[in-house]
C-alpha cells in the first residue's frame, strides 16, 4: 500500500516570488495570477486569428519515458521540468497551439501536475492557444468538475480548449458545452479517431443510418451553427484515416487531426482526407517535432518545416 505524503512534504499553494519552474522538492497546488481569462472572445475566434496569423500547425507536448530518454534526461520531475519548459520556450511565441498530453504530467503526481500548471501558464503568456489533451468523459457533477478543473478561468489547469470524450451519449457532455460558452473556451470532441480500435464504435451504424461518428459531427455542427468566423466546438478525426468523402466534416468548427509524423499521415493527406474542411484543420505533430529536442533551435526548425508544408498542402488543396 503507498504511503501518502506527508502535509509538511507536499504544500498546498505556491509560494510568492519570481515564477520559475518548481524544485524537485517542492510541490505547489495552484496557479500563480497571470492571464486567466479570454478577454470575452470566443475561442473558436481567437484560434482563427492565431491560425491565419502563425498557420495552423499544433505541436504536442508529449513527455513520455522514452522521449526523455532520447533527449538525455532522467524519467523524473527534473527531466519532466527541463523538457517541458524547453518546449514551451522553444515554441510557444511562434505555433497557433500547443497540446500537452495531461497524462504524463500526472504519472509524477504533485509535483507533474504542478510543472503541467507551469507549462500552460507560460505557453499562454508567449501567445499560444493551449489545448488540455486530457480526454475526459463523464456524466453529472463528475463531468462538470471535469470541466471546472479545465474551463473555469481562475482554475489552476484553466486552457483554451480541452479534448473530450462524448462515448456516454453526447448529452453528457453538457456542463463541459456550458462553461466553456460561458469562458470563452473551447472542446475537441473525439469522433473519427486515429487509433485503429476507434473504429468499431465511432463507425458503428445507429437505428437512423448514421454511424456514431457522423452523429457526434452533427452535434458540433449544431453548436456551432451561426458562429463567425470559426464556432469554438472542434472534433477530433484522424489525419491517417484516408478518404472521409462520406462525412461532412465541415461542421463550421476546427478539427484537429492527429496523425502526422510517427503515425503516418504526412501534409500532403490533409486535402485529401479533409477536403473543403482543410482550412479549418489545426494538424497536430508531437514526435515529429519534439524529437529534434533538447536544441531549441533544431526544435523550432522542424515546427518551421511542418508549418510550410502544412501551409504549401493547405494551400494547394
């Protein structure tokens, strides 16, 4: 059985001072003041500006044991620290968003979640658009705690956009639709996911023809139907899952696509997979990018890559 901390080992607020990235031994529980809020602006705007304004390419922050590895550093909060911060230096004041994957800030407890807290407060500050790779489903008052921790503006994690999961009916995803119409937030709804397992519910057929996935697409279209230039309800579809032609996946929201890089998909599929959507797909590249670390120039140089091919398939298409 684990032993909890000690209160005298964990404290429960950051202290007052410069705000730098916490020691290995000290563990703050919440957020320093900084811009916590959207200014009013819906998200679905701000990500349109920051789509023209820097191009669509979003980068995840993924650091997972063998990444750190290969960029020499300890599977510990010091390596979680040293490759977090280098990334969101590295990045943040010249990519449209950045996606940090909560789970592998969380396997470090504490101390992860506290260097997650960190990492989306100074990606904000540089200017990018942070989306919470957290996936969270739920139903109730668990699903609307789900969103406060995420959505509500004075909260510690409080990003952009959060991704989420809609596989116990799209209703329950409501407390989460609702705060972030009232913060000016925004959500990533996984339909036409890039995992091969995915399939065999999001293309199962329902009573009324329609697969899961074109259901969870009629939803967001719903939400977002009258909002200009960009609604704030995005989905999630794969950049790997080749011709989409039967799906309307222009629902008058962003897509973010996984799939580009180590999975597969290159710049060059976006057309062809997204079609007259292409314009609204913010294309996401972890391994691709982050693999060039822990050099922030050869960092920003491969997102500088990604970015113009992205730009030239967009373009083109």
């Amino acid at each position: 059985m684990t032993a909890h901390p000690s209160p005298d080992h964990h404290p429960a607020t950051r202290p007052s001072g410069p705000q730098t990235y916490p020691s290995p031994d000290h563990h703050p529980a919440t957020r320093p003041s900084g811009p916590q809020t959207c200014s009013g602006e819906p998200f679905g705007a701000r990500l349109r500006r920051a789509m023209d304004e820097r191009g669509p390419l979003c980068v995840g922050i993924d650091p997972h044991a063998s990444l750190l590895a290969e960029w020499g550093l300890d599977d510990d909060i010091a390596g979680l620290e040293r490759f977090s911060r280098t990334v969101v230096e590295a990045l943040a004041g010249r990519v449209a968003v950045l996606k940090p994957q909560s789970a592998f800030f969380e396997r470090f407890g504490s101390r992860g979640l506290a260097v997650l807290e960190k990492s989306v407060q100074e990606a904000r500050a540089a200017g990018a658009l942070v989306v919470m790779d957290a996936k969270r489903g739920d139903i109730g008052s668990t699903m609307a705690a789900y969103a406060e921790a995420f959505l509500r503006p004075d909260a510690p994690l409080f990003s952009d956009a959060l991704t989420v999961s809609p596989y116990l009916g799209y209703g329950s995803l409501s407390p989460a639709v609702a705060l972030a119409r009232e913060s000016g937030a925004g959500l990533f709804v996984l339909a036409l996911t890039s995992n091969p397992e995915g399939g065999e519910v999001q293309h199962a057929v329902r009573a009324d023809g329609r697969t899961v996935g074109a259901t969870m697409l009629a939803h967001l279209s719903a939400e977002n139907a009258g909002e200009e230039p960009l609604g704030s309800f995005g989905a999630v579809v794969g950049a790997t899952l080749g011709d989409l032609s039967s799906y309307d996946l222009d629902m008058g929201g962003p897509l973010l696509a996984p799939g580009i890089g180590a999975q597969g998909a290159t710049p060059a599929d976006l057309p062809r997979v997204f079609g007259a959507a292409v314009r609204n797909v913010v294309p996401n590249v972890s391994r691709g990018v982050l693999r060039h670390g822990p050099d922030a120039g050869a960092l920003r140089g491969a997102a500088e890559r990604f970015a113009e091919e992205i730009r030239q398939a967009v373009t083109a298409g």
